[in-house]
C-alpha cells in the first residue's frame, strides 16, 4: 500500500468501509496517523475494529480532526455529513484527496487522470497497458475499482493511472495530475449536482487543478467537451491543451478490442498520452492491437455459425449504448432493464444498422413502442429468451449483442451479473445447437 509521512499524528474520520475506504483505514494507520472509522454494515466494521475507534462521525465532536473522509457513494449534496463537518471546520475529502498529498513522499513518478461520462474504464486500461508494453513502472486505480491507495508505490519513473468519477473529483483539491484527459459529456448522475450544467463543471475542475505545463487532452465528440477544453485553453498555454482528430488515426481493424467510434476516439486520447510519456509510435500501434478489453464493455464472449456475440451490460444509458451500435453493420440488439430515461435518441444514428431489436425488463414496453415504428421488435422480457431468439433469427456475419441503455437492477444485482448471466447462456445455448447437430 501507499504510505507518507504526510499523515503522521493528524486525526481522521473514514465514513465508509467498501474497497476505497478500507484502503484510506488502512494507509492512514499504517502512515502513523489517528482513524475514527464507521460504516452501516456490521461486517465492515468488523474488518477495522481493534486498529480504528468505530464512532459514527455523525455523533462525535470533530474539533481537532484534519479530514473528514467519505466514500464517493455518499451523496454530499443530501447526506449530513457535509453540514455536520463543515461546522467543525474540518475538509471533506476522499482517498484520491490522500493519494494527491502524499505524492510528494512517492519516488518521482507522473500521475494521468482519465474522466468522462463513457469510456473512461476503457481508456484509463489502454492506457496502463500501453504505458505497461513500454516498459514504464505503472499501476492503475480509482473508479476502476482499485483504489489507488492499496496499490503498491512505484520506483522512479512510475506511472499512475487513475479513473476518476466526479464524484472523486468533487472529494479531491489537490491532485496536479501531470496528463489529465477528458473524454466526453452526457448527462448522468443529476441528482447529485445542480443540473448537467453542475455536473460537467465538476469534471472540468480535474483541469482546474493543473499547473503549469501539465497537459489536458479532450474528446471531440460533442459540443460540451469541446466547449470545457475552450475555456481549459484559454487560461494555457498552446502546447498543453489538445483536442484530438480521431480520424488521423489509422489502423483500427487491426485493434480487435478497440471496435467503434468510440473506441476510436479512446485510442486517439490514448495515443495522444503515450507520446507526450514519450513512448514512441512502434510501441503505442502493438499496444492497440494487443489490449484486452474489459469485461462487459464490448466484450467478445463467442463466435459460432459466423455470429458474433458481444457482451456490453456496462452501457447503462442510451448514449454509451449508441458507439456500440454503431460499431457493426447488422446487429440483433439486446436491450432494457430499469430505464434512466424515456427514450433512445442518442441510439437514433445507428438504428440502420439494427437488424431486429429484443426488449428485456421494466423498460420493454416503453423501448418496444419506440423501435416498433423503425425496425423488427422481439417484446422478450426475459435475456435468456431474448438470446435464443436472436440466435434463431441471426445469420453469419451478424452479431448478437447485449447492450441494454438501461441499469440492471430490475432483474439483476449489477450490471457485472447481467454480462455474466448473458455470457452464461450464449455458452449455453451454443453447446444446445452443437449437441443438436451432431445428433442430426
């Protein structure tokens, strides 16, 4: 894990025990400093009583405390928390905060910080896997799901590669990350800020807190991104602000993994990092052609009769749902599940490409009145049936895709659980179809 003298005898309280928090607990302890630690489960507490005071931070005196640090799941603009700390004068911050202050104990390393609505798990993976393939110490962390804290420290020379939310964003105020990118805007998650406006602007503040020389790389595809990087830009110098032209890429066909529009332009924000690492264009092209994506985000799980199948469960809204469309010519989309929205107009582009759509879920009904009018339409309820119909409908060189512009938690416990139960059942049902040709 990271430790740093930076916390050495200071008083701190942890609200929230799952993966980022236990790692705060745990660097905090081990750097020397004071934890008062509280979760709601009883089993979280359990893994830091006897090293941390269990409190509620809520029902203490937080006079003398020097950070207040919470999850990001803990909404600040609704939870008591917030007041309750401030009124104390203590800063609300959260392990990515830890991480910024104690970088100046770490070896000489450089810290990239990828954001964005879609995409940034992607990127944030090329990226380490690039900078990995050129020989450069590098870990990854933050909303990937590692918080970066656990991680090991890296000798000089290391690179740090963070996924960061808004909502880690908004806990962090000290992070200068030396290559920051910012890959697209939609909205999402407005119930924890003051309109989509709110929410960009706490993206935009990763860009805030750079310093000279440090660069900042943005997305193309929408009109708020590049509205952000103008006015990043205005207060930069030229050389440290780029957009990227995704079409002055080339060789994507031999990227498997790395499929879509979209994925173009998380190469091209990829690349456009690697060279300023100075990482060379030999290393960067056999990067892109060997990474391996990421479990439920166009996922390759099979391919059998000339079908392809893809699992992309993580594209929870319409807009992450419409790259993927638009990545093949003949789709049979899988789709719906409980609905952010009531309607699909950023997957409107691609419908052409949508051979027959398969609804699933609470929002079957409303996406099946939708598509009815443009397309074919299978009301199937259910993925296992959704699959098995268009495995009866498809035809070589079509591809089967799960991409549900919907969270999961209608049927399932995540969106990890529907990409494996879609996994599960085409394994299945290709096994069925091999048995019953053999049997004929």
């Amino acid at each position: 894990m990271i430790v740093s003298p930076a916390f050495a005898g200071k008083r701190y309280a942890v609200l929230g025990l799952a993966r980022s928090g236990l790692a705060s607990v745990d660097t905090l302890l081990a750097s020397g400093a004071e934890v008062t630690a509280w979760d709601g489960r009883e089993d979280a507490r359990a893994a830091v009583e006897g090293r941390a005071t269990i409190a509620d931070p809520l029902a203490i005196d937080l006079t003398g405390f020097d950070g207040m640090v919470v999850s990001p799941g803990v909404p600040l603009n609704r939870h008591p928390i917030a007041a309750h700390a401030r009124s104390f004068g203590v800063p609300i911050i959260g392990d990515i905060e830890l991480f910024a202050q104690a970088r100046a104990s770490l070896p000489p390393h450089k810290v990239v910080a990828i954001t964005g609505t879609n995409g940034k798990s992607t990127t944030t993976s090329l990226v380490h896997h690039i900078v990995k393939e050129a020989g450069m110490p590098t870990v990854m962390g933050g909303n990937i799901g590692l918080p970066i804290l656990g991680q090991p420290p890296l000798p000089e020379g290391g690179v740090y590669v963070l996924e960061l939310s808004s909502y880690q964003i908004d806990l962090t105020y000290s992070l200068h990350a030396d290559l920051a990118a910012f890959i697209n805007l939609s909205p999402d998650h407005l119930d924890r800020y003051d309109g989509y406006e709110g929410y960009g602007a706490s993206k935009a503040r990763l860009f805030q807190m750079q310093q000279a020389g440090q660069f900042a790389v943005f997305g193309c595809g929408d009109d708020d991104t590049r509205r952000i990087a103008a006015e990043i830009a205005a207060h930069r110098p030229e050389g440290d602000i780029e957009v990227v032209d995704p079409s002055a890429l080339t060789g994507q066909a031999e990227w498997p993994s790395l499929q879509g529009p979209h994925n173009l332009q998380n190469a091209a924000i990829a690349v456009a990092i690697a060279k300023r690492l100075g990482i060379g264009e030999p290393v960067w092209r056999a990067a892109l052609g060997s990474f391996v994506g990421l479990p439920h985000r166009m996922e390759r799980v099979a391919e059998a009769n000339g079908i392809l199948f893809i699992n992309d469960s993580k594209a929870t809204n319409p807009a992450s749902t419409a790259p993927a469309l638009g990545a093949w010519p003949r789709v049979h989309w899988i789709l719906g599940g409980l609905p952010k929205g009531d309607d699909l107009d950023a997957c409107a582009p691609y419908f052409s490409h949508v051979v027959q759509a398969y609804t699933i879920g609470e929002a079957g009904p409303r996406f099946a009145d939708i598509l009815e009018p443009v397309m074919p339409v299978q009301r199937s309820e259910m993925l296992c049936d959704a699959v098995r119909q268009a495995m009866d409908a498809a035809e070589p060189g079509d591809v089967i895709m799960l991409s549900p512009a919907c969270a999961s938690f209608d049927q399932f416990r995540d969106f990890e659980a529907r990409g494996d139960s879609f996994r599960q059942i085409v394994t299945a049902l290709i096994a069925e179809q091999g048995a019953g040709s053999s049997q004929a």
